[in-house]
C-alpha cells in the first residue's frame, strides 16, 4: 500500500501521516528524514518531528539524496518526509531530481507499506525567480506521478484529512 499525503506548510500533514502510520504493522517502522539542517529554524522543525514521532517505533534514516541507497529491509513500513526536501536537496545539492521517482517506484514494490509527505506549494501566485520556478513545475510533476502510483492520497487542510483517491488503509 502507498499513500500519499499533502497539504500546505504547517497544516497538519506529518502529523496525519505519523497517525497513519501508526495504524500499520509495527515491524520494521522507518523514518526516512530528507531534510538538511542549515539553521536554527530547520534545527528547530527537525526537533520537533523528532519529538513527535519520539516512541512510535520508528528507526531513523537520514537521506536527503539518493534515495535509492537507502537501506531498507522488505516488507518495512516506511514515512517519506518528504518530497519538496528531497527534490530541492537533489536540484540544489548536487544531485539529480531524475533519480526520485524511480527510487519511490522500487521503495514502494520494496516496502509492506509506503507513506509519502509532499506539499502543496502551487497555490500562491507569486512570480519566483527561474530556478525556484523549475523546482515548483518538477515538484508539480512528480506530485502528479506520485499521485497516480498511489492507493490512497489525501491533502490535510486546516489538521482535517480530505481524502483524494482510495480509502484510508486504516481508521483514524
């Protein structure tokens, strides 16, 4: 099962997502985190998932490139968080936003369940300089593959869950 899970900054998701998972098998629960810290505020949000997801049974993995070396076992519950962090670090940092979707393809056929986080941030009408408009147009495009590969799909609006394709894997 893949679900995947959007919303605005600071809507809820992670939160909703982490409930989610929380439903699922405990064995092997994994963490993948993409966020890079570079200061106080990423410092500070990374302290705060850490602190949310703190005794749910998650083994952590730092991957904020190449998400086809993460290492993970066969059937694991997995939480992407997220996919805006992975495709900046992979644009930005050296890597290349080519690689990501075929990494969540095989991690998905990999995993006993896949939960993925990404973003909503299309909506707001600002003209961007033309890096960060690249970024927003393949963020739009792998949010829309993503979509497609999924078996449940909600955006989180406001903390509440609107339910976009499928059924929940579990009751909340």
């Amino acid at each position: 099962m893949m679900a995947l899970i959007t919303g605005g900054s600071g809507c809820g998701k992670s939160t909703y997502a982490e409930k989610l998972v929380s439903r699922l098998p405990l064995e092997n629960r994994v963490y993948i985190a993409t966020m890079r810290v570079y200061d106080e505020e990423s410092e500070r949000r990374v302290a705060r998932h850490r602190a949310q997801r703190a005794d749910k049974g998650f083994k952590t993995l730092e991957c904020p490139i190449d998400l086809a070396g993460a290492a993970i076992e066969p059937g694991s519950t997995v939480l992407l968080e997220d996919v805006p962090n992975l495709l900046a670090n992979e644009m930005f940092d050296g890597g290349s936003a080519e690689r990501i979707l075929p990494a969540i393809r095989e991690l998905s056929r990999k995993c006993g369940h896949l939960v993925i986080v990404t973003n909503d941030v299309f909506c707001d009408g600002v003209i961007y300089p033309d890096s960060t408009q690249e970024y927003i147009r393949k963020l739009a495009e792998l949010n829309r593959e993503l979509v497609l590969l999924a078996d449940y799909a909600a955006e989180v609006v406001y903390s509440i869950p609107v339910t976009l394709k499928g059924t929940a894997p579990c009751d909340l």
